[in-house]
DNA sequence: CTATAAACCTGCTGGC
DNA sequence: TGCCAGCAGGTTTATA
C-alpha cells in the first residue's frame, strides 16, 4: 500500500518522535515479518539500542541506531507502524513490537504479512538497494535525469514508472496520478515520449508526490500514519479509483485498464493514446511543426 | 531484455 | 442474510 508520500509522512512523524529513545525490548508476534535472522537474534540485537535518525530510501523506512545499523522497514501492501500507547490495547494484526525507554510502543502491524522488518550494516543493505532509481523529490532528479532514465525502456511507460530501478518510490496511485497531469496515456512506449512529455512527466511525478505528503498519504483501505489516523489523499487524486467518473479536466467518464497486472485509471480524452498531438492538457498545441 | 504469471497473505466489497 | 468471485498501496521469482 504504501508508497512514497505514505513512507515519507510516517518518517517525518517518527523523526520527531524516536530519536534518542532507546528500544528496549522487541517481541516478534509473526516470524516471517523478520527478515535475514532469527526473531531471537534480532531481539538481541536490537534491544537496549538508541535511535538516533529516521530516514527515508525509496519506499523503505530507515531507522539509525547506535552502533550505525540500520533498522529497515517495508510495508509492502499494508503494513504500518503504530505507536501505541502504555494503557492502549495492542493494535489488531500487530506482527513486531518495539518497547521505547519512555513506556511508549512501536507496533508494526500488517495484516496481509508481506512487509519486512531487517537489520543491516550500512555497507550490507539488501540486495535491492543496489539497484535502485533516483529520489524523485530530490535536487538532482530533473527532467534530464529522467529522459536518461526512461531511455531504453520500449514497455509501457505505466510498467516502468513501477519499476523501482528506473525511478524509486512511485506506486500504482502515483504513477496514475503523475501520467494524468502530464497527459500521458499508459501504455504509451517509455522510448517514445518526446522531451516535452518528459518534462510534464517529471513535473506530475513531482506534483502527484508533494501533493501526496502534504495530505498525509492514500487512505482508501489501510494506510494509517503513526497516530492511527487515515491519511485525506485520496479526495485529491484526480484519476486513481474514479472509474466512470467524470475528468476534472474534461468531463470524459475515467477509464480502468489492467497494465502490468495493475489497475490503471486514466482520461481517454486528456491522455491520448497514440502520438503527443492533440494534447487535452490544453498546453503544448504548437511544437508541432516548428521543424 | 520484455512480458506475463504466480507467489506471498488476509480482509473487504459487490453481485447474485 | 449468505456465499463467492474479485480486488487491494508491493516485490520477488519463475517461465516464455
């Protein structure tokens, strides 16, 4: 469930929250939810460590501790972290609890069980780290920086807006999101798109992201932030989960298509499918035969 | 490489 | 009311 605006709202909760406290016990209540070592061991490992920063990769949460491992968290499909507090009852679905020095709790829960919760030296991250894409919301990801990404990629640019390699922490709502406001159709071929597409590509990324954190993320099923509360996204996408409802744009009833095995919603008008011309996004009309 | 499917899991919704 | 098919924010692995 959570993508990038979700972990980034989360991490900017837990950054004022847990850094210097100290764990001091971790129960593990699904073994699986532990990943690279024994739930035993990592109980020991982690216990009586300091917090010392939170931070964000891709959709991964990263907690820094006091001897410089990394506590790395993915929700996957619909795990959270919720802090809990002495005299609450433990949260449903609760498969990993973190007791902080000041009574307080840290409860991954995940009711599917897809997400992960591991310990690694910086210089032994998981493989997938490796590979991974540019920050989108950082500096050095330009329009530029994204054609370079995209170039190469013949499939769907939905798919490969996915793929955590070519850009890190887009998700399924996001890609949606960031296509519509660039004009895009999603199944137009990455290699295709003209530097124009590409530059309103990486605006609506940008746009569909920031707009994503500042209301809290997605909520439409489980996403909650550290408090327990649902994040207000979800009353301003503008194509994600409208089928048949009308455009903002335009009025033409949202369409839902499957690409990559995932639910696409996207305007037939607004986000043509063939060529970049007779663009519904009412900018870009002349370009076109300025050579 | 690209593409598609399946696996990992459980809960919720909508249709009949 | 009850049951069942289908769907869900993600990633990895296996197969063409």
């Amino acid at each position: 469930m959570p993508e990038l605006p979700e972990v980034e709202f989360v991490a900017r909760q837990l950054r004022e929250t847990l850094p210097g406290r100290r764990i001091t016990a971790v129960e593990t209540r699904w073994e699986r939810s532990i990943q690279g070592m024994e739930p035993a061991e990592f109980a020991a490992e982690v216990s009586g460590r300091v917090v010392t920063q939170v931070g964000r990769r891709a959709k991964y949460l990263l907690l820094t501790l006091d001897d410089g491992r990394l506590l790395i968290i993915h929700r996957r499909m619909s795990g959270n972290l919720l802090l809990w507090a002495p005299d609450d009852p433990e949260p449903l679905y609760t498969r990993v609890v973190f007791t902080l020095d000041d009574g307080r709790r840290l409860a991954y829960t995940d009711p599917r069980k897809f997400g992960r919760v591991a310990l690694a030296a910086p210089d032994a991250l998981p493989a997938a780290f490796a590979t991974l894409g540019p920050e989108p919301l950082e500096d050095a990801f330009t329009p530029a920086a994204l054609a370079t990404r995209l170039a190469g990629h013949a499939g769907a640019i939905k798919a490969v807006l996915l793929d955590q390699r070519v850009v890190a922490g887009l998700g399924n709502i996001y890609a949606d999101e960031a296509l519509f406001r660039a004009g895009i159709h999603p199944l137009r071929s990455a290699a295709s798109l003209t530097a124009e597409e590409i530059t309103r590509l990486h605006a609506g990324i940008q746009g569909a992201l920031t707009t994503g954190i500042a209301h809290g993320g997605t909520t439409f099923g489980r996403h909650r932030d550290i408090y327990n509360e649902a994040g207000v996204n979800l009353e301003h996408v503008e194509v994600y989960r409208r089928t048949g409802q009308p455009c903002l744009r335009c009025g033409a009833p949202i369409e839902r298509i499957v690409v990559a095995q995932r639910s696409t919603h996207f305007c037939p008008h607004c986000q043509p499918p063939h060529p970049a011309s007779s663009n519904g996004g009412s900018q870009a009309r002349r370009s076109k035969r300025a050579k």
